[in-house]
C-alpha cells in the first residue's frame, strides 16, 4: 500500500518480520518501509514522521549529486534537447512576439533583446510543455487500450525530483516537463509506469508483472532516463 506523510509518498509492505525497517531507495529517492504485521497503519504513519527530517535530507543530498547542465542564460551557443537530439540554440532579437524554430541542428530563439533569463526559460518551458502534451495526447490512448488500465486526467508541470506521479485514488497523473528532453521511449515508459499506478499502488510483482508483460525491455528505458542529465538545480 501507499500512505502519504508531510506530502511524500511511502511505499509500505508489511511481512513477517520483528521490526519496521525504512529505506530511502535511488535514484528518484522512493521512500519504503517494511513492517510487521501485527503493526497498525497508524503506528507506520508516525514512525516515518519521526523520520521525515532525514528523509528529506538524504533525497536533497541525493538528488543535487545527480549530473545536470550547467545554468542555462538562452543566450547563442548553449545547446537545447527534444526529444533526445541535441540542437545549438541561436538567439535573435524583435520588438515582437517570442519565438522558437528548429531549423536542422539549430534552435532558433527569437526574443525581445531587454527580456530576463527569467523570461526566456518560462517561454522555452512553455514552448517545451505544447510539444510535451502533444505526444502524451497521442500516446496516453495508445497505452490504455494496450494495457485496459486509464487515468481520470493528466497535466504537466515541471518536477525536480520524479519524472511521473500518479494519484492512486483518483488515478490522476502528472508528468514532468523535462520529459520532452528526453528520447520518445522515455516517455512511453513513463506513461506505462504511471498506468500500471492506476491499479498498482507499490512496485511490488504485480506492478512488475504489468511492466513485463507491455514493455519487456523497460529496465533498460528506466537505467537510460534515470542515468540521464538532469536541469540545472539551484536548492
């Protein structure tokens, strides 16, 4: 099962064991706990609020260890990635609206010349955000027929520490912006992973089972994405 504790989701699997044990597992930080049976879901609750400081520790020290890119400033020369292909960006400056064409391995970035860092990433993640929810609107339904499983809703947005999220309750799902950067098959696997969500809650064999079954070769997608260079990450 899955509980939620000062918003982090727990995995939580109770066995025949002496003691509760809580693990924080790479590389997207999952919290876990193995627990004995005899012990109540509200008992599991509060050992791991006990444990929330250190959690969020050790995800914060975990996750700004990962390799990123270096601080973007859209500035001519740094390079821009969609899916998986690399593209030099070069800027342009106009008095009219903000734009940005690919034309063969350049990105070409038309701004006001006054315009922020600021301002140029939230039009570059906008610009991201159409191309991501294109591909999920043509993929999503792909998946669901594949697997019979469905989500009541998606949206986007821009995560720092998972690539997917999905709400097992009402099986809503969010995916992270930064997935358009990454190859198509990252996605796809994400949007399996998240499904699988809607009616396995834990990554137990059941979960596994799921993901065996639709994508046999998902290991090597989730080492790929996992593996992948991340944002520049200010804490």
């Amino acid at each position: 099962m899955q509980i939620i504790v000062s918003g982090i989701p727990v995995e939580v699997t109770k066995k025949n064991i002496k003691n509760v044990h809580l693990s924080v597992m790479p590389p997207d930080g999952m919290v876990r706990v193995s627990a004995p049976k005899f012990i109540s879901d509200e008992s599991i609750e509060m050992f791991v609020r006990t444990k929330i400081g250190w959690i969020k520790k050790y995800q914060k020290e975990k996750f700004e260890s990962q390799p990123r890119q270096s601080e973007r400033q859209y500035v001519s020369g740094e390079t821009l990635y969609l899916w998986g292909k690399q593209y030099f960006l070069q800027v342009d400056y106009s008095n009219k609206e903000y734009s940005l064409v690919l034309d063969g391995d350049k990105a070409l970035l038309t701004v006001r010349k006054e315009s922020t860092v600021k301002q140029r990433e939230n039009f570059v993640n906008e610009w991201y955000r159409e191309y991501l929810k294109n591909e999920i609107s043509r993929l999503l339904p792909k998946w669901e027929n594949t697997t019979g499983l469905k989500c009541s809703s998606w949206q986007t947005k821009y995560m720092t520490t998972r690539w997917g999220t999905c709400n097992t309750q009402t099986k809503k799902i969010w995916f992270n912006l930064q997935l358009a950067k990454k190859p198509i098959e990252c996605l796809e696997y994400v949007i399996l992973h998240e499904l699988a969500h809607t009616k396995v809650r834990n990554h137990g064999a059941d979960f596994i089972a799921i993901m065996d079954k639709h994508m046999p070769y998902w290991r090597e997608i989730k080492k790929k994405l996992n593996d992948s260079t991340l944002d520049y990450y200010v804490g």
